[in-house]
C-alpha cells in the first residue's frame, strides 16, 4: 500500500497546465434527437404525475368505501419520476441535449 500511495503523490507533483482539453460539441443533426428527447422526458414526466393523481383519487375512493388498496397504486407512479428524473439527469451530462 505504501507503493501506491508514492505513486499518487508523484501523479500528484506532475504539472498538469499544459495539457490539451476536449473542447464538447454535439455532432451534426443531433438537435432533432435532442427534441425528440426532450418531447419524451416531459411526455413520461406528465404521465406519471397524472398516474400519481390517479392512484391517489384511487386510495381515497377505496378508505371512503372501507375496503383496502395496496399502495402500489402510488409507489409505482413515484418510483417512475424518480427513475426518470434520473435519465434527465444523465442526458444533461452530454453537450447538446
């Protein structure tokens, strides 16, 4: 282990100013996909927020009547956002989406 912290600490004293870095471009028509993306993130966003609602109206029609409703009604909804939440979150780390 003390062999590889010799090796971070010399990596560490290396200048680093002159190296060259990447400038990020989109390549050519990548607008149309960004779009296309775009349109889909808030088309999945929308329908889990309107599935969210109906499960909601849902699990409270069900507790007036009395009867019980798995809460899945909800969670599935929910977990949708966040996974898509996450795909947003991805795709804005590449240029031009």
């Amino acid at each position: 282990m003390h062999l590889v912290a010799q090796f971070v600490q010399i990596l560490l004293e290396l200048p680093m100013d002159g190296l060259p870095g990447p400038r990020p471009t989109a390549p050519p028509g990548s607008d149309r996909i960004a779009a296309v993306l775009g349109w889909l993130m808030w088309s999945v966003g929308a329908l889990c927020v309107l599935m969210a609602v109906a499960g909601s109206a849902r699990l409270a029609a069900a507790h007036r009547r009395g009867e019980r409703v798995g809460y899945g009604a909800v969670g599935i909804p929910i977990i949708g956002l966040i996974l898509a939440t996450l795909a947003a979150c991805i795709l804005t780390l590449f240029p031009g989406a």
